[in-house]
C-alpha cells in the first residue's frame, strides 16, 4: 500500500481496520543470496540497496531482537556531512544527498528536517579547525559558512556569547545539516526492503558462522542454520563479537555514550548546536523535547547505560552555554553501545574470510551515515570491490598506516 | 564499577578521579615484528564480560593500575597497580561496611 | 471554606492560609496543600490540555505519576515548565499558567484536533506530509512544531542557587511508607547509618492517607512518631522531599533534595535544590506502588481519577473531590474510599465492579459486580457516567469518579541497571528483577500490599540486609488494627470500546491506536512504543505502560510476560539541568588557573585570553595604541630592536631524576638524550606509540641525574601521565622519578638583542656568549644569591633570547627588575607572530596526524636506539609515502593580501575541488618585519615545491589571494639568511 495523505484520509473514514503489515514476518529460508547480521540502519538499508540498486532480492536481513533495537533506535538524530578528510567528505557528502531524496523513494516519512548544525568555536585554534574543515567542505561543494561571534548572537540569541568561561568566537554551520525521526529510518528501509521481497527475520541471534573451506557458507541462529552465498556483518556495537566467530580481531573498543531528551517545550531551538569546550549537543525535536549529549563515559562498555557524572557534566556545559536551561528538566537518559575505532573512522570492506563482509567502526556518527553506509555496503557486496567513496575505509589501513584520523586523536578510541 | 573504583592504593573513591586508557595490553619487545606491533596499537579483544584494563588515579595517587571488570554488568573483579607494587584487590576480600 | 474543602480532616494547616494565582485567578488554599489540592478544594478541575487533540484534562493522580497536570510556575527566569500540580506545594502569591493551549485553558483551538482524529491515528505522520517535498519544512513541519511541546522555558537566566554533594551510609531506604519506616526504624535502632528518603513533604507515603489504626494510634500519629524517634538518632538523616531518581553501579543512588522549592523567595545562596549522590552498602526500595487506570470510553474527563489520589486529597489534604462519586474498580482496594468518602458525608452513587463478586460492603453505596463504564458524559468536567451491567444500562449522574485497574510497584531504581522486571501471575504484577542483594524491594513493590504486610516486609528485609553488613539488628513491630491482607488485583480490560479509552494521556494514545501498531507490525513492545509514542509523555508511561502491554498481550495472542516491558531509565522523575550542574556552571564550569605573573600582567595592561584552563595575556595595551594590531606590533618591533619579556609560566615543567633518567629520557623522546651533557638543553619529540608527534619540547640537564623537562601548555597534563605510564606500566625497573613543577616556578622569556645584557645585570653568575652560549642551561642566583634560579639560553623568537625560572612567590618581583633593566612585557600574540616569522612549530602544526618527517625534522629522529615510544611504527609505508603535506612557510605575494589559518592552498589554474587540495594554512600572521601575511602551510610535497606560487583560498570568508610556498624560516628570508 503506498502512503500518501490519501491513503491517511480513506483510511481513516474506514475505522484505520484495513493498514497491512508494514513488513512481513518469514520463516526463514534455508538458503539466500546475501544474508545481513543485524537488523539496524546499516543493515536495512544495505539490503534496501541491494535490491533496489543491484536487483539482488533473495536477501535475508537476521535480527537478534526487533528491528531497529541498535542505534538508530537510540541516538540524537542528526545528520550531517562536515567532515574534514578526503577520505571521509565525499562520503558523508553522498549520505545527506540520499537523505534528502529519501522520503520519497522510500515512501516513507522520516521528518527530515535540514535545520542546521552551528559548531561553537571559543578560540583561536578552534577557529582555525574549523575554517580548515569548512574550507575542505566547500572545496567538495559542500554548504558551510563560518559566523562570527555577533553571527552566532543573532542566529541564536539564547546562547551566553560572552559567556565569562570560554566565551564564544564563532561557529562553522552547515546549514544542510539537520535532525531525522531515526526509528522511521529503520521502518523505512525495512517497508522498502520487505516490498522488494527482502527477508526480515526478527528475534533471531546469530550464534556462529559455519566455514567450508575458509569461505563462510551461512550462519548458525537460535533458529538453525541458514545458508548464504554472502554474508555481511552490519552489528556496530557488537562487531567484535560477531567478527570473533570468524576468529577475526578487530581495531575496535566498545563504549557506551549517552544522550537525554527534556521534558517537551514550545519552539525554543530551532538548529542543532554544538558546544566545543564541554562535549555538549542539542537540538529540539517536532514534539518539543530537547535532545541532548555529551561525551562517551570513556571506559568499554555493552551496558546501553550510563554513569552519572557524564550526565552531570553534560549538564554543567548545557547550562553554561544556555542559561535558559537551567529549570529544564531532563526527562530520560539512554546509553548506546558503539564501535570505537582506532582512529575515529569506519570500515566498510571484505575481510580476509572468503564470501565474509564488515561495516563496522561507526563510533558515534553511524547514524548520519545510514543510507550511504548501506548505498556503499550493497555496492561491496554486490560487486566483490569497495566503492570509490569507501576506498579509505579498509580495514588493513592501520597497518599500513593510512589512518582516517578527523581529530588527530590517535589509536586511543576514548579521546576521539 | 562505574560510580567507584577499588585504587590498591587509596580504597574506593569515585569513578570521577580516574581516567582510563582501555584494554591492559602489554608493550610488545623491541624487537617484535610488525605485525606484533599493528596488533598491540590498534587490535582489541573487546570482550562482553571480564576485561582487564589500565586506569590512572589521576586526582589521587598518580598510579597507572589494572581492574578487571565486566563490560556488560559493570561488575567489578579485582584491582592491582600496573607495575605490580601493590597487592590485587579482589571483590571476596572486601570486608562488611562497619 | 472553599467548596470542595471538608471542614475537618487533612494534614494542611488551617490556620495559615496561602493565595495564590492560576491562569491569573487568585485562590486560597492552605500551607500543605500541593497546587493539584488547593485547586481542586476551590472547585477547579480543569487543568491542563492534552498533547496531541489539547483534550481538556485534570488531575489524575496525587503525586509524581502525574499526566495530565502540569503547569508553569514562577515567571522570569524562574519560570518552570511542566510542573506536576500535584507535587507543587502551593506558596503566598505562586504563580501558575496552564500550558499548551491558546487562547486559554477553557477555550483552546487545538481542540479542533479531536475531531480530525480518525486521520491521526498512530503513526500517521510516517505516511503522509511527505508531498510536495518541500512542504515538510516549510509548512506542516512548522505548524507540528508549533503545536506540540508543552510548556515554555524559562525567559532569562535562572537566579537560584543549587548544589551537589556525596553521603556515605549503611543503608538507603528510599519511601517512608510503612515498609521504609520499619526499615529505617530497624536499621536505625541497631545504629547504622541511615539516609531515608520520600518524595513528599510529608513522610508516610500511603500509610497517611489512610484512617488505619496503629498501635491504637491514628496512622498519622504513628508516623508522626516514628518519623520523631528516627529524627531523634544521630545516625539516621531523614528527607523529606527528596527523591531517588536513579541507581548507579556500585550502589550510588542519585537522589534530589528540594530544599526551597516550596517557598515564595528562596533564601539567597542557600541551594533551592541538592543533587545528593548517595554510596551506600544497601538499598532498602520501598518505593509503593502506582494504581493503574482502568481503560474505557470517556476515562479522561476531568473528574474522573484514580483511587488512590481521590483518598489521598480526602484524608491528607481534606479536599473532596466530589460531592455525589462513582467508583469503578476491578479489587477490593477502591472500597475503602469509598467507606471513607461516605463517612466524609460524600455521596457514593455506586461502586461499579468489574468482578462477579465483590467483596463484603456494609456502606450506603449501591455496588454493581460484573459492570463496567462504557462512556463518560461531560465535556470540561464529569456529569455522568453511563454503565453497563450485563445487558443492562444506566447512566448516573456524579461530579467525580474514582477509578483503580489494580497497582503496579514501582520498581524503576531496581530496573535501571538493564535487569528487566519479572511478571508474577499471581499478582498480575511486574516485580523487581534479582539485583544481586545491593538492592531490596520492600513492602508494596514487592506485593506486600496492605500496611501490615509492607510495615513487617521493610523489617524483615531491612534486618536481613543489616546481618549482612554486620550489624545485630531487631526486627521492629508495629500492630496494625486492619489485618485484611493486601488483595492482589487483576489486570481487567474492556471487550470492546465505543469511543476514546486513553491509555497514555499526555501524549493521547488510545485503546485502537495499540491494536493499529499490532496489525502493522510493531509488535514487539519497544516498537509498540516508538510507534504510538505510549509511555514517551513526561510521566514516562508511569500510569499506562502495563494497561499497554496488556492490550499488545491481547492482540498478539501472548501472554504479558512474553511482551515484558520497555526499558526503565533513569531518571524516576525528571531532573533539572541546575540541580545536576550544582555550582559548576558559567564561571565555574571549568576552573581557572592562573600563573604566577597574572596580576603583574594586569597591572601592565595585560589583554587576558583563556588558554585551555589558563588565562595569558594577548598582548599590553599601551597609551598611544590603536587597536590590538598596534600592540603587537609594538611588542614584536620592540622586541626585536631590543628586548622583551613574556610570561610561559603555564609551559608544563617536569622535573625528572634518578640515576635511570637520561635512559628514561631516551625512551619517551624520538630523538637522543642520554648523551647530553650537563648544562646543556635540547630540544625533542614524544610520540605516541603509533609514531605520530604527541608533544614538543626542551629538557635540560642541570645535574648529573636532575633534569628539568617543559611542555607544551595544552599537553603538560597529558605528557606527565603518559610519563607515569611508560614508567609504572612499561619500564619499572627504572631507577627515575618525575614530579610536575609547573605551578612552582614562575617562568620568563627574555628575547631581543638586548636580552643578554639586561639578564646579566640581575644575574649573579657570568651568562656571557662564551660560558653560556646557545643551549645552555644552569641553576643561577639572581640579586647576590638571595633568588634561586633556573637560566636556559632558548628561543622562540630568532632572536637572541633566554628562559629564566624564579620560585614562583619570586616571579614579579624578578619581571619588574626585567622590566626595569629595560625589557617590555610582550604578550602571547607577539610570541606568536615571532614565532611565526621564524617557522617554529606549536601544537597547530603537530596536528595528530602529520609525522616528525612531514615537520622537517627527519633527521631528529634517532637512528641509533633500538627503542623508543613510536619508533616500530612511525615507518608504515602510508606514513613514509611520496607526496605526503610537508611543513612549508607560505607567504602572501601583495602586501595589503591577508590569509588565515585554515584556508587552504591549490595550484593556480586548478579548478576548486577535493581532489585539488594541496594543503592547508596552519597558522598565519601579519608580519611587521615581512610587512605582509605570512605563515606555516601543511603542503603536499611541499618541500620540493618552494618558490612556486599558489592559490590560498578561504572560502568561509571569502579571500583567496595569491602566495608564495617559502622556507619555514621567514625570518631569515627577510633578513637576507641571518640567524640568531
């Protein structure tokens, strides 16, 4: 059924009894094409892809618990495409372009919503960053503008400029930039995957790979084995688990960052700003709740929870750069688990495991990245050879020394 | 093991005056290969459960030293220092709160 | 009296009368009511608006649970969105604004909402707004925000004060209900530590709302009692108004204390609120349980509220809630109400009972068994309600309905460490999961429901936990009159619903909208959630989640332990941004450090600029300076014709000794240090050990075993700790130890020609080019012996210059003789352009990214040892590659041309693209001794390319201007080759 507001309408006179499943519930296969592990963004958009840009349909997408559970059911919803490095600029750059057509291919509204992103700067070598990275986004025709200080005052008059800390100088805005309904994304790829007949199977844990050979011929599940030709690892969070049923290592560490949202208000942000001296983020959603963040908590972690002093000191920076904050209540805290790569950048690659794929490494940006991570992934699998966008994100880059390093943090995945 | 941490040296004082540098690998020898070297920088074990990490007391004693927790339960399974000066703290040994 | 006040009863204090105002209409109330009582005591019983169809709405709970109302309180920067009504304690002269409606509460257009409610159904948005593209943000994505959010933020600044600070107990027992007092009672009597807390303002939790007797005493007395004698023990802290919002490993519960938020001017610099961050060896959880509505057509008219809260105004605050009340309930507790209303003089029309046998009733009610509620009359306040026994039905006229579908502990701290709570059938309740004995449901939560039972559970279980940790604990006892065990309840809800049966009310998620995300697939609980927004309201779905997963039960097919439940999360309730930040905010965000010559610097005219956590001074403002330029200007022509002083005091200084430090030493620096002689300085690089720059620096050696390391500013933290690594962690066997010295000596750069000079005038020992020439470092005494000192012949500058070190208390003293002796106080700006025209490198340039070799430095690195940090990496074939950025000087071609750090560099000719990137500016200056822009360039290939003429281009701002890629060095350009 195509969604539409006439659809809405109609369906609506008749009592809303006649809406279909949005996706399909299947016994799996004993056998696919491409078998995906994991049921988040990446992979249901790599599968969307797979279909509907290489035609390769006999796809299963398996889901240890229900889709959209990872991260795309717990971030801050923000897209974005102002990276730094040319390994990583054109890609994100493809990201936001897919974003802003997505809706309509998908057929699927999402609530893209391009509001902007303003990236504080409180001093010279900030600054400086910043005009190197807006410098690097205009040279790829990417949007950026750099404000300065009375700029920032007017395009955001709550914020304390002159703040008596770190008082603001300026700030690099993408006004691109923006704000999704992330757990529509999921929904969205997976109503578009499930109609072009991908297999969507929920509630199913992958358990081990089972090899022939060296080459991986499919995966054991709670549900049996199931046979591939292909299989794609797409579990950020947990990719060092599932790599090790290969007996792969990866350059990963998994932490846990948290994010909150307020109690819901009238209209009072309207982009999403960044606060650069305190790990601070915000932004406010269409139902008025503030969504905000910090820094990951800096030890490993799968817990999917936080620790109270990050929470306290996310509040400290919000509260120092918007006064207004300070009765805003926090509502609710969550943590997701993420891949911590070694140096802040993804792998998106085959592995040395024949007919064996990974997209891992997202650290905290997997969300903006969903549909070129899985328009670029599909493409992999598709055709056995990365995409030019993704041909800096191999995995043997560290021995090789091609690090994509945005920050210049180094092989320490908490400083990134 | 997230709001306090057992120091060998100081007892239980709070997660805030530590930093942490991930897993506790050690420092390869000077004359390992390449690959050893690749391995140690940049691959992680990366366990759900038990993992042995290096911490610093950096509002506290200065010292670098090991804790064994659980990356999924926050568990907490012992704590020595880094260069093995002080003696483990394992969880059994704490004694009643009086 | 107010109409609906009883003229006896309640825990208020008649004799101190408070008014207050509502949507600008002044009430009366009195001290002891909450904002939901004192308006419900004058008849009020609209009070908020809906979410999504602005439904009108009132009270529905006593307490913290509360949906529907919710408030703006206070006004300025004081004012306070979303403010439950029913925790509000009212004050003289509170101000109160209902919220998300307009023009007013009575009259709100977004009602209109309602009726286009068959298209709203959940998740309708996702299939629709979706055409013409562009409509989403211009039109309907404006109009939805617009419409939702609830109420507004704060106008200004807030002027209160809150704090934050730990405590340490034995035992934490969070509700004083009858289950937390006996806890805090046992524990306290064996003499532990206690801290007890409640979120009211009174103690007792449901116990005072209740006419039990205890003890032969009213229930309030009793408590009153108990809550004396545990105030009276100098180990117990009780609080009141305080609630435990969140369990954190290791046993830190995080609870908020709100000290003065029940008062009409706050005291000044006394905190409002407290953020306590409570350690203790167990938890006693006695936090109750939450009544659950009952789901049927017509259950949000205002008017119509649970059971619990309607005996809660009765008895606590006097306030009957109606005059003529209806009761519907599907257990036994609702009848106690309903003896008590009547005994109160209130009419009870009926007890409308799902069940088909009621418990025995010896009230004037009529009780009907096996009905329901079908629908509700009345628009902004109940008239009726229609009900149905069998085939059978009537409607009766009431002014209020008391609803209760059973209760739900509250079981969120326990289940906010990702244990997932339990089902137990035979409660038809989710209960605490297994916390591995930190932590101890008690009393209702754990499904002891009547006082007795939870008053013997909180003993039992407190002594339990106080055995563990040592103590010899007596179980307390405590004789209640009503020995009626609790009556576990059931889950009941309707066959079919003729009408909107809301189960989250805030957010207006209805009966059909759960079976609509069933049938498209958003069966799985959290999806359920997602999809319909139910349990996403402020409330967190306190009140509806259980009648939600009920229904997802239902419709799957399932029972209610297979669906489970969404994720508890912190916070229990929300939390303010000021009560989590306590004083460290603003100023306070991140402390100062200030070096010893700050207040010199000031007293000279110092421009100050925060550098990481200090503040150094830009440069010194001059009579006869125009502008900033000038100044440093001044500084940079003055130093170079004579002689200038600037304070590097917040450089990192480490001291390093030990007969195993100069082979310390050669493992942390790429380059050689172990033969460097005594007197002499050197100048190094860390790396970390993926072969990247971590940190630049000088180390001298003033003795045989006694060296004395700086850092950079930003990297003086970082360095000592890695320091500390490599020794405890790598090398122990190191005979070497290392202290921070950088807040012990007040450091001073003295460059220009006439450094020398000047410095020789004030130092005792001979600093003549012959006994102290470049890289020279000793321990001097300045003014005949009477200052120790520490004198290094280095520069940063190209010009002849020294560092000194004074003891710290030394340091104006010592920079006003400098400057006496002729040298001018120069800021970090000056430094910086001098610095610059030499092509002397910071921390702008050693990016984390670029390698030793891409600085130039190639030949620093040691060939020699067979090990140092970094070294087994810094030869990766992609950090060794042809046409990597190199360290080059760029220079601007036409004086009045200016670049900026950050722009970046294309060959002429080149089209604008990524794929054309040379390089990029990483610092850039206008220089007066060049007399144009100049500045350092990360260029691919650079250092083959000097001489050819680029593009640098900025296009943020706007330039892009024509340069020429030179030698770092343009100092010695300008002058033709000459060094200093």
């Amino acid at each position: 059924m195509k969604y539409s507001a006439l659809s809405v309408f109609l369906n609506g006179l008749r009592g809303n009894t006649a809406w279909q499943k949005m996706w399909r519930a299947p016994d799996p296969k004993p056998q696919y094409d491409v078998i995906i592990i994991g049921g988040g963004g990446h992979g249901l958009a790599t599968a969307y892809y797979l279909a509907k840009n290489h035609g390769i349909t006999n796809v299963a997408v398996i889901e240890k618990s229900y889709i959209g559970s990872g991260n795309v059911g717990r971030n801050t919803t923000i897209i974005r495409s102002n990276y730094l490095l040319e390994g990583n600029n054109p890609f994100y750059e493809l990201s936001l372009k897919l974003w802003e057509g997505l809706e309509q291919d998908f057929n699927y509204n999402a609530m893209i919503s391009q509001r902007g992103i303003l990236n504080l700067v409180h001093n010279d070598g900030q600054r400086d960053a910043a005009m190197r990275r807006g410098n690097a986004m205009r040279l790829h025709g990417v949007d950026a503008e750099y404000f300065d200080k009375e700029a920032v005052r007017r395009f955001a008059p709550y914020l304390d400029v002159d703040q008596s800390r770190f008082p603001i100088v300026g700030g690099l805005f993408q006004p691109r930039a923006g704000t999704v309904r992330h757990d529509a994304v999921a929904w969205g790829f997976a109503r578009g995957a499930d109609s072009r007949g991908v297999d969507i199977i929920q509630n199913c844990e992958v358990t081990g790979l089972r090899r022939e050979g060296g080459r991986v011929v499919g995966v054991e599940t709670t549900r049996g084995f199931i046979g591939a030709r292909k299989v794609a690892m797409a579990a950020a969070g947990n990719s060092s688990r599932v790599a090790e049923m290969a007996g792969l290592k990866l350059p990963i560490e998994t932490h846990v960052l948290q994010a909150f949202v307020s109690e819901g208000i009238k209209p009072f942000i309207d982009s999403v700003i960044t606060y650069s001296m305190g790990h601070f983020y915000i932004s406010q959603s269409d139902k008025g709740g503030l969504v905000f963040g910090g820094d990951i908590d800096m030890y490993n972690s799968y817990a999917q929870r936080g620790n109270l002093s990050m929470v306290e000191h996310v509040a400290e920076a919000g509260k120092t750069m918007i006064p207004r904050l300070s009765r805003m209540r926090y509502l609710r805290s969550w943590g997701g688990v993420m891949d911590m790569s070694m140096d802040g950048s993804p792998i998106i690659d085959k592995t040395p495991v024949e007919n064996l794929f990974i997209n891992c490494g997202w650290c905290y940006g997997g969300f903006k990245a969903t549909p070129a991570s899985g328009w670029c992934y599909a493409h992999l699998i598709a055709n056995d050879a990365p995409h030019p966008l993704t041909r800096q994100m191999r995995l043997d880059r560290f021995a090789r020394g091609n690090m994509l390093d945005e920050e210049g943090s180094g092989p320490t995945p908490n400083r990134h | 093991m997230a709001s306090l941490i057992d120091c060998p040296h100081c007892g239980k004082r709070p997660r805030e005056e530590f930093t942490t540098l991930g897993s506790a690998v050690t420092r390869p020898s000077p004359s390992a290969d390449s690959e050893t070297w690749t391995d140690y920088v940049y691959l992680r074990d990366n366990p759900r459960g038990m993992h042995d990490e290096f911490w610093h007391h950096a509002d506290g004693c200065r010292r670098w030293i090991v804790v064994s927790r659980n990356t999924f339960t926050h568990e907490f399974g012992g704590t020595r220092d880094a260069a093995g000066i002080a003696p483990m703290i394992s969880p059994t040994e704490k004694t009643s709160q009086k | 009296m107010t109409p609906y006040r009883l003229s006896t009863g309640g825990l208020i204090d008649r004799k101190r009368p408070v008014s207050f105002t509502f949507d600008g209409k002044q009430y009366e109330g009195f001290a002891g009511d909450t904002l939901a009582s004192a308006l419900l005591a004058n008849g009020v019983s609209l009070m908020g608006r809906s979410f999504k169809y602005h439904r009108p709405r009132g009270v529905m709970t006593a307490g913290a649970a509360e949906p529907n109302a919710l408030m703006e309180i206070g006004t300025g920067g004081r004012r306070e969105p979303n403010t439950r009504a029913t925790m509000q304690e009212i004050y003289p002269d509170l101000h109160a604004t209902s919220q998300n409606r307009w023009p007013s509460l009575d009259f709100d257009i977004g009602a209109a909402n309602s009726l286009l409610s068959p298209f709203l159904s959940a998740g309708f948005y996702y299939k629709t707004f979706m055409w013409p593209k562009s409509f989403w943000e211009k039109v309907y994505e404006p109009f939805i925000r617009k419409a939702a959010g609830l109420g507004r933020i704060a106008e200004e600044a807030d002027p209160d004060t809150y704090g934050k600070a730990w405590l340490h107990c034995d035992l934490l027992v969070a509700g004083s209900g009858p289950a937390g007092l006996a806890a805090a009672l046992a524990a306290g009597r064996a003499g532990a530590k206690v801290v007890i807390v409640d979120e009211h303002a009174i103690a007792g939790g449901h116990l005072v709302d209740t006419r039990e007797v205890v003890d032969g005493k009213s229930a309030q007395a009793f408590v009153e009692d108990a809550v004396a004698e545990l105030r009276g023990l100098p180990n117990v802290t009780f609080k009141t108004r305080t609630t435990a919002l969140a369990w954190y490993d290791d046993n830190v519960v995080a609870l908020v204390e709100r000290k003065q938020k029940h008062v009409a001017a706050p005291e000044a610099n006394r905190a409002v609120e407290i953020l306590w961050r409570v350690a203790a060896g167990h938890v006693i959880m006695a936090t109750g349980a939450e009544e659950r509505p009952l789901v049927f057509a017509g259950n949000d008219v205002p008017g119509v509220m649970l059971a619990s809260a309607m005996r809660r105004y009765l008895n606590r605050f006097g306030v009957a809630v109606g005059r003529n009340i209806a009761i519907f309930t599907n257990n036994d507790s609702a009848y106690a109400l309903a003896a008590e209303a009547e005994a109160s003089g209130i009419t009870v029309a009926a007890i409308i009972d799902t069940r088909s046998t009621a418990p025995s009733w010896t009230g004037r009610a009529r009780v009907l068994t096996g009905s329901e509620i079908i629908a509700t009359q009345g628009g902004k306040a109940l008239k009726s309600v229609t009900v149905r026994t069998g085939a059978k039905e009537e409607t009766l006229s009431v002014d209020a309905l008391a609803m209760s579908g059973g209760f739900s502990p509250i079981v969120h701290l326990a289940c906010q460490r990702q244990q997932k709570p339990v089902w137990n059938e035979d409660l038809q309740a989710f209960l605490a999961p297994d916390t591995n004995g930190a932590l101890t449901p008690a009393g209702s939560v754990a499904g002891a429901y009547s006082s007795q039972q939870a008053f013997n559970d909180g003993a039992d279980k407190a002594v339990e936990a106080l055995t563990r940790l040592g103590f010899d604990a007596a179980t307390p006892a405590a004789d209640f009159a009503d020995k009626t065990p609790g009556n576990p309840s059931g889950l009941w809800l309707p066959g079919d619903v003729k009408g909107k049966a809301f189960i989250d009310y805030q957010n207006d998620v209805h009966y059909k909208d759960i079976g609509l995300a069933v049938r498209e697939g958003f069966d799985h609980v959290e999806l359920a959630k997602r999809y319909t927004t139910n349990g996403m309201a402020t409330d967190q779905g306190k009140l509806s989640n259980i009648n939600a997963i009920a229904l997802i039960a239902r419709a799957r097919g399932c029972s209610i332990a297979e669906v489970g439940t969404t994720t508890y999360r912190p916070f229990y309730t929300p939390v303010s941004f000021a009560t989590l930040s306590g004083t460290h905010y603003g100023t306070h965000f991140a402390p100062v450090r200030s070096s010893p010559l700050h207040a010199w610097s000031l007293a000279r005219g110092g421009e100050m600029v925060d550098a990481g956590l200090w503040y150094r001074p830009m440069y010194y403002k001059q009579a006869g300076d125009t502008d900033m330029m000038a100044s440093i200007n001044r500084e940079v022509l003055a130093v170079r014709a004579g002689a200038g002083i600037c304070d590097v005091s917040t450089l990192g200084k480490i001291e390093v000794t030990g007969p195993d430090a100069a082979k310390f030493l050669d493992l942390l620096y790429c380059n050689d240090f172990g033969k460097l002689a005594v007197g002499r300085a050197r100048y190094g690089f860390m790396l970390r050990e993926d072969g990247i720059p971590f940190d630049d620096g000088t180390t001298s050696r003033l003795g045989e075993n006694v060296y004395f390391m700086t850092t950079t500013t930003a990297y003086a933290g970082p360095v000592l700790a890695h320091m500390e690594f490599c020794h405890q962690q790598h090398w122990p066997d190191l005979d070497v130890r290392f202290v921070s010295v950088s807040d012990q000596w007040a450091q001073m750069a003295i460059a220009g020609p006439r450094a020398r000079e000047i410095l020789a005038s004030l130092v005792d020992e001979d600093i003549s080019e012959e006994v102290f020439p470049f890289l020279s470092a000793k321990e001097v005494t300045l003014g005949s012996g009477v200052v120790n000192a520490r004198l290094f012949r280095i520069s940063f500058s190209g010009e002849l210059a020294f560092e000194i070190a004074v003891p710290a208390g030394y340091g104006p003293s010592v920079a006003d003789a400098i400057v006496a002796a002729g040298a001018i106080p120069y800021g970090v700006e000056a430094l910086n352009t001098m610095r610059l025209e030499k092509g002397y490198i910071t921390h702008a340039e050693m990016n984390g990214m670029v390698t030793v070799a891409d600085l130039g430095f190639d030949r620093m690195v040691s060939r020699r040892k067979d090990d140092f940090v970094g070294k087994h990496m810094f030869g990766r074939e992609g950090l060794v590659r042809e046409n990597r950025e190199q360290l080059v000087g760029v220079r601007a071609l036409k004086a009045e041309d200016r670049f900026t750090a950050g722009a970046h560099v294309l060959k002429i000719g080149d089209q604008v693209s990524l794929e054309n990137d040379q390089g990029y500016v990483t610092s850039s200056v206008w220089s007066p001794v060049v007399k144009g822009y100049i500045g350092l360039a990360l260029v691919k290939g650079g250092r083959n390319r000097i001489g050819e003429k680029v593009r640098v281009w900025n296009a943020l701002l706007g330039t892009d201007v024509e340069a020429v890629i030179c030698s770092t060095d343009h100092l010695a350009e300008a002058n033709g080759g000459k060094n200093a």
